[in-house]
C-alpha cells in the first residue's frame, strides 16, 4: 500500500461559512496517511486521551510484536514518538508491561506541558506510571497506574486493572493476579486519586460503598462489581465513571463484550457530591461537552438507544434527534468548533467490516463520512482494533488505529484542514 493515499467521501455544503463543494453530494477528497509501517503492529488505544501535543507536531503511539490473542504478563510493548514534520519518524520512549488492546498503557500528554507525556506500567508486583520528557528523557515513576487526568495535569484518577482485566478483559492488564478475585464488591480498592507532583493517593469511593447503592430501588451487591471508563470534566470540577457488576464469571471473550449492567457516576475530585446521572444500565461511550453536561450514548427508561445529553446534578436528559448517527461509536467535541461538531466513528460487525469515521453537525444535522476502512475478519472481541478517531488540538488532524491497510493495526492521519476551508 502506498504511503499516502486518498480516500473520496460525500461533501456537504453551507455549514457556518465552510467551503466543502459547488454541490451536495460532490467528492470531497480527505488526504489519509500511513504514519507506521511493520515491521510490528501499531496503534494508540483510547479516543478520549491526548495524543498530539500542543503543537500538533508530535503523535504518541505503541508498537507491539504480535496480535489476536490476549497480552500475558511478559509481553511488552514500545512507546513512541512519531514527528510529523520530519517523514513521520519514530523515536523509542520507554516500555510498558502493562496495557490491552483497547486502550493501550494509557499512554497520553501531560495537560500544560509542551514535553511531557505519561503512561502505565508494570514494576515488580505494582502497577504504576511514568512521567516522561521527550526531549531530555528525565523520568519520574510514581506509585499508582492513572485512568484519566485533570486539564491542569496535575491530579489523575484510577481504578485497579487487575480487577478490569478479571471481569472486562481487554481494558485492563495482565501480570497481577487481583488480590480480591473471590471478593465481589471489596472494600479495599475502588476510585482513587493521585497526585502527579508527589504521589500521594486517596480512595475516593470503594467498590463495596458503590455496591450497597440500589439500583432502580433493587440490592445489585450480589454481583462481581467493578469502575471503568473515568474521566475528568473540562474544567476539573466534576469527575465521571461508570460502575459496572456481572453476576458471573464465563467465556473470556464473551466478557469482553456483553452480559454486564453500567450506570454511570459523577462526582468532586474529592469524593464528594455523588449523584448517579445516568441509571438506565445501558450506558457505552461518552465525553464531557463542557463542565455541567456528558453527551453519552445509552438507553433512557422508556427511550430508544441513541446519543444524548445528560446534565450532571440535574437529571436532565436531553436526546441528539438525528438519524446520522444510528450506531453506538466514541464520539469527542472537535476543539475550536463552539461544540457544534462532534467527531465518531462506527463499530466493524457481522453484516459489515467496515469501519467509517465521520464528523456530524449538531445545528444543521449534516453528517460528512470521512472514509471506509475496512477491519480484518480475524479483529474481534479482545483484540478488535477500533479506529477510536483523535482530533489533533486545532481540530485539523484526525488520527485513527485501523487494520485496513492488511498489514495489521497501524496508525494513520486524516487531513481535515479541505473540510474546514484551512488550507494552510
């Protein structure tokens, strides 16, 4: 396959003064770009972490030796650099023995730092994190793997992988056997936050304390119980998670996927102020909007599966009525467009492999298909590649993990600038 190539897909005209086309319908061409080759398979993981820095010159990613079975606990994988403006080289960062295939090591920038980037690893019998500089190479390992960071960068939160990996595998990591396999809501682990200066860490809620908490007025403590999915709001002042529970263990990769009840927290960064803002049991992906609202894909009571907007602390719900985004697929804010514009992509199944990133206008209800990258038959369960799309900071960029190229997962750049009318 060549190194650059072009992919043509539907334009859309008249959206807020862009240029995409004389007419509607008319092919607009979106330049995508290999950004890693084999030898070695490479990708980035999840589409809610940072990884361009803020010049958007620099690209995180991970190289692995082998693909389509579960990571065990002597597999390791490389962290990378790739330069954009020098022929999209890569430079070696480090190492992790502690990742899966959905969301990688977490592996991201460190918010208000031009050279730092942060992910998880294995020491020994620990999980803990990096800080590193990419350019003077000085690392700090601190006591505790992180899930997701404040936009300060100076707190992170975290959950215990070895507990995800028990009973979602494919998100957390292997090595370390859970302490509390025959537990199912213990009280010693749960949410906590660390403090990315010193280390200090606080629990901030147990999986016991979030385990006696009815749900829809009925005991789900008899159930395996565990977080996933954490992130901080845009401004630091609310957090997110979701609790999930399984009443038993079965099929690794049926695990993987299905027969599990989510609902979905937010919460202080101290702990506090708990309110449960989604408790429908259906929640799947979701990004805060701004510091008050999380558009999320889920199932209200009485509603359909679709994309809404949930109002934390409110209770409102609020549907995103549009038949152009019919599919659950992980959706972000693109940064500059005033929250009109959300990048997402969809889910390769059995009726269809391919996989389609898109950006969908929330005011006019347009939806402009970015291209069709079609999954390998073999890329299911655990070790599925999905295309997780980022947008680079100025929202120019879009860089997906895709399989299509038939060389295995490999990173590669969609140029959005035509679409926007920037053609610098």
């Amino acid at each position: 396959m060549h190194r650059r190539y072009f992919l043509k897909t539907t334009a859309v005209v008249g959206l807020g003064g862009l240029t995409f086309g004389q007419a509607m319908g008319k092919p607009l061409e979106v330049p995508v770009r290999a950004l890693t080759k084999g030898p070695g398979f490479h990708w980035f993981g999840y589409y809610d972490k940072r990884q361009f820095d803020p010049s958007n010159r620099y690209v995180l990613g991970m190289k692995v030796g082998f693909e389509g079975r579960s990571p065990v606990g002597d597999d390791v994988i490389k962290i990378g650099l790739i330069d954009l403006q020098k022929n999209d080289s890569w430079t070696e960062l480090g190492e992790s023995r502690a990742w899966g295939w959905q969301q990688g090591c977490m592996l991201q920038w460190v918010p208000g730092s031009a050279s730092e980037v942060i992910w998880n690893d294995r020491v020994g019998n620990q999980y803990v994190s990096h800080i590193v500089d990419v350019f003077t190479r000085k690392k700090r390992t601190l006591p505790m793997a992180v899930y997701a960071l404040s936009p300060d960068g100076s707190w992170a939160i975290g959950t215990e992988f070895s507990r995800i990996q028990d009973l979602r595998p494919g998100y957390g990591y292997a090595g370390i056997r859970d302490p509390y396999y025959d537990v199912k809501a213990p009280k010693e682990i749960g949410l906590y936050r660390m403090d990315l200066k010193t280390g200090a860490t606080q629990l901030l809620l147990s999986l016991a304390d979030a385990a006696s908490i009815p749900h829809n007025g009925a005991s789900v403590e008899d159930n395996f119980h565990w977080f996933n999915h954490l992130l901080v709001n845009t401004d630091g002042t609310r957090l997110t998670f979701l609790h999930r529970w399984r009443a038993k263990r079965e099929d690794r990769q049926v695990m993987a996927r299905t027969n599990f009840v989510t609902r979905m927290f937010t919460m202080n960064p101290d702990g506090t102020d708990r309110f449960i803002i989604d408790p429908s049991g259906f929640t799947s992906h979701f990004i805060w909007r701004d510091p008050t609202t999380i558009c999320a894909f889920t199932k209200p009571e009485g509603q359909s599966q679709s994309f809404y907007l949930l109002g934390d602390k409110t209770g409102k719900i609020v549907p995103i009525k549009s038949d152009k985004m019919p599919v659950n697929g992980h959706q972000t804010y693109v940064p500059g467009r005033n929250n009109e514009w959300l990048l997402n992509d969809n889910y390769a199944n059995a009726k269809s492999r391919d996989q389609t990133p898109y950006l969908y206008h929330l005011p006019s209800d347009r939806r402009i298909d970015l291209g069709h990258f079609p999954a390998g038959e073999r890329y299911v369960a655990e070790w599925r590649c999905d295309l997780h799309p980022r947008t680079s900071n100025d929202g120019n960029f879009v860089c997906i993990d895709s399989t299509h190229g038939g060389n295995g997962r490999q990173l590669y750049l969609l140029d959005l600038r035509a679409v926007w009318g920037n053609k610098k």
